[in-house]
C-alpha cells in the first residue's frame, strides 16, 4: 500500500497535518475479511497508519448495504474494531451523525455529514462483480456514503441498471474522494458483491482518479471498460479519464484471464425498443428467488426490500413479483448466500451471449 501511494507523488502530495480524513472501505456487511465482501482491515490499518505519520487525523466510516442495527457488530466482525482500537483512529457511524441535502442533476442526495465534513476523503473499494451494476470498484464504492436505507429508495426509484448507475454516478461526483486505493490482493467475481468467489488477484492499486482506476481493472480483467454503465455514464460526465491510451500505469498489474463476470440481462433489455422489449418480458425474465436448501429464515432479505416485495412467512420469505424490482438488494445482503438469479428459457439462452 505504501509503495503504491509513494509511487503517485507520496501521501504528502494529498494529506496535510492537521487534515480530518474519512477512511471510506467497502463494508457492504458484517463479513469476515477472508469472506472478500469487505475491505481487508490489513489493507484499513496500513491506510490509517499512513495518515497518521504524516499528522494528520484518521477516521473511518461506512454505511452497510441493509439493515444495520448493531452497528458495532459490523464492525467488530470485519475487523475494523480492532484496527481502531490499534491505532485510535475514530470508527464513525453514518447513521447517526446526519446527513446533508445535495443536488445533481436535478435529483436531491442525502450524503453522511461526516463525509462532506472531513478534508480528505480516502476511498478503499474492494474489486467485485455486481449483479446490478455488473462491476463495483472506486465509483460504485462511494454509494456508501448515503446513510442508512435511503440507498434503498434510490433503488427504487432507479431499477433500471443504467439509470442506476447514474444515481451511483452522481453520489460519487457529490463525494469524490481526493484518493483511491484498490483492496484486489483477493476479489470477488461471478455473482459479486456478495455471493460470488474469493478470486485471487494479487493486486494493490493507488490513484487520484477512481475513474481511471475502474476503466484500468475492468481492461485488465477482460471486459470492456464501457461495457459497465457507472465507467461510460463517468466518462461522459467528464468525471476522470476513461481513455486507455492516456492512463499512465506505473508498476505491474497482472492480467487475468479467467476472471468470471455476471451476464448483463438488464443490459441486453436497455439496447431492445421499449415496444419490443414489452413483448418479449412475459418470455424474457430474471428474478430473484431463494434456495430453500440454504435459507436460514434470517429476514434479512425482507428488512432490505425497498419495495416491499419480499413478504416475510414460514418456513421461508416469499416474493411477490409483482412488485419486484429486480434490484437485486435481496440477493447482495443475504448472509447465507441463499438468494440466486432464476431465469427464463430465453433469459438463459440470451445470457449466454450476453
């Protein structure tokens, strides 16, 4: 982590003394680090310890994905509790410091007080897959600063991936953070952010840019950067450079080859003309549904519906789809990985060249 950061210009070149600085790592659940959902707290602590020596003043905060009672829960199982109790740094709980009103592009954002308030912000994404946004990093990493289950409204309010991703685009402009350090020594890909496989990737990165950074590692794990709606909808806003040709790469990242992505339905629905496109739903479908081999009953699918499509019974939760929105909330926050895509026959085949 150090080399990398020194490699760009050194903390120094970001961070004065005196500085509050918003550690921000993925924290989508209360996960063990060797789990890949979170970001490693080894990766945390050396961050933290840098800010430190330059004198400057560390926190670190998060807000998790659902329901998030028990904050200290989260944090003592990720190991983020133990890294603030090693080196002072502040654990913040964005669901209890307030938040600030923040308008982009005519749409209002509710964002943690304590990120608008710090000097520095320090993003520490964790390399992912999405089921939604098919690829979490930099930019996707920063939705966490909405506090709470107001991200749940945003979900639906925006099911449609690409308008999804305008949404995370927007918060990621409303919080850039000064600095981007890349937690992939292991990742996670197939059905990511939660559910997929520990992918071992070997791989710190550090950048000014979290733009650059996400258009790099999606080159770099075989799919094309403009594939993934947050690095095309940031491109065109002209929020970091997404041209290969003019980011600068100092050291080696190693090129995968048999890193595993989701398939992008919701993609291949968004380039079909609406008129079409409502014909063919009653044949071309994909939803959630739960395995009731795995399901613990635990509700925490139901706690993390933001339309309330998921109705709470015995032995399991079960879904209304009429009201579904596919968002796939259901899914990323299942403790027990219990939650899978169903699909259609024409779904499945479509996939396949997805």
């Amino acid at each position: 982590v150090l080399e990398c950061v020194e490699s760009i210009g050194g903390i120094s070149s970001i961070i004065q003394p005196g500085d509050k600085v918003l550690i921000k790592p993925n924290m989508l659940q209360g996960r063990l680090p060797e789990e890949a959902i979170t970001t490693h707290p080894v990766v945390v602590e050396a961050v933290v310890n840098m800010v430190k020596d330059i004198g400057a003043i560390p926190m670190i905060g998060d807000s998790p994905g659902g329901p998030a009672r028990g904050m200290e829960s989260f944090w003592d199982i990720t190991g983020f509790s133990a890294v603030s109790k090693r080196t002072g740094a502040k654990l913040v709980n964005f669901e209890k410091t307030g938040s600030y009103k923040k308008t982009r592009n005519n749409i209002d954002y509710r964002i943690a007080k304590k990120v608008i308030d710090a000097d520095i912000i320090i993003n520490l994404p964790k390399v992912k897959t999405h089921g939604l946004t098919i690829f979490t990093c930099a930019v996707k990493n920063m939705y966490g600063v909405v506090p709470g289950l107001i991200k749940t409204e945003y979900h639906k309010n925006a099911p449609n991936p690409s308008k999804f991703a305008e949404y995370v685009v927007d918060i990621y402009a409303l919080s850039k953070p000064q600095l981007n350090i890349v937690d992939g020594i292991i990742g996670m890909d197939g059905t990511g952010p939660s559910a997929g496989n520990p992918k071992k990737l070997g791989m710190v990165l550090a950048s000014t840019d979290g733009v650059a950074v996400d258009v790099l590692l999606c080159e770099m794990l075989g799919k094309s950067p403009m594939k993934i709606p947050t690095n095309r909808i940031a491109s065109e806003q002209g929020l970091g450079e997404a041209d290969l040709n003019n980011i600068e790469v100092i050291g080696d990242i190693p090129v995968v080859n048999d890193f595993k992505w989701p398939p992008n339905i919701a993609g291949s629905l968004d380039r079909i003309p609406p008129s079409i496109a409502r014909g063919l739903m009653k044949l071309f479908w994909s939803r959630p549904a739960i395995d009731k081999k795995v399901c613990t009953n635990c509700k925490t699918c139901v706690k993390s519906c933001p339309v309330d499509a998921l109705i709470e019974n015995t032995p399991f939760p079960e879904f209304e789809y009429g009201e579904c929105i596919n968002c796939l909330c259901c899914m990323e926050m299942c403790p027990e990985k219990a939650v899978y895509e169903d699909k259609s026959r024409l779904s499945r085949l479509i996939s396949r060249f997805a």
